[in-house]
C-alpha cells in the first residue's frame, strides 16, 4: 500500500499460488489525510509464473521494520505471506534503495495511472 499525504492512495497485490499468478491494482481518489475516497480505478492482470517471480523477488523485507512518521510524505506498507510465514514493513518516504525499488516495480507493473510525484 502506497499512502501519500497529497495524491491518491494506491494498492498493489500480488498473487502466486496454484500455478497461476495475479496482479491487482486499485487507485482511490483520496489526496490524503484522513479520508481514502472512494475507488476510481482497478487493474487485474493474469502474470506468468515468472513475471511474478521477478516482481516477489524484488521485495525487501529487511529486519528493521521500524517507521518514522512525519507530517508530509508517504507511507509505504508491505505485506507478505511466503512458505506460511508472515512479514511487514513499513517505512516513511524511502528515497532510494531496494525496497523503494521493488514496491514501485509493483505499482508499475499494476498497470495503474500514477498522478503527482513519487515520494
């Protein structure tokens, strides 16, 4: 989940399982704060398995899962489920670096319409 404090909220799901693979996207239009808004745009797209692959395989899920939260920015929020485990980041407006890189070839993948700046 990619929640900016002036654009848009973005979600990105990725689905592997069963030999098949899915990429949702969904866009609200909420420009942050408090309230989400409501959907104005969802993606699904069918992935081969080694599209997914690629795109798990750069998630970041270091051992700091720490946040420092500020007034403007985003948070960055990932979720995974792998071999039964369950792991969570979340990280404040990550300027560079493999999780940055990974959560945003996610999104893009997601085909979905990105407005404003990336932060």
């Amino acid at each position: 989940m990619w929640l900016r404090s002036f654009h848009e909220p973005i979600l990105a799901r990725l689905d592997i399982g069963d030999g098949q693979a899915f990429l949702v996207g969904k866009r609200n239009s909420g420009a942050g704060g408090n309230s989400s808004g409501p959907r104005v745009e969802e993606t699904r797209r069918e992935l081969t398995l080694a599209e997914a692959r690629h795109l798990a395989d750069g998630l970041e899920f270091p051992n700091d899962t720490s946040t420092v939260n500020a007034r403007d920015g985003a948070e960055w929020i990932l979720e995974a489920v792998r071999d039964g485990r369950y792991s969570l980041r979340v990280t404040w407006s990550p300027d560079e670096g493999a999780f940055r890189d990974g959560c945003l070839g996610l999104v893009l993948a997601s085909t979905l319409r990105i407005t404003g700046r990336v932060y």
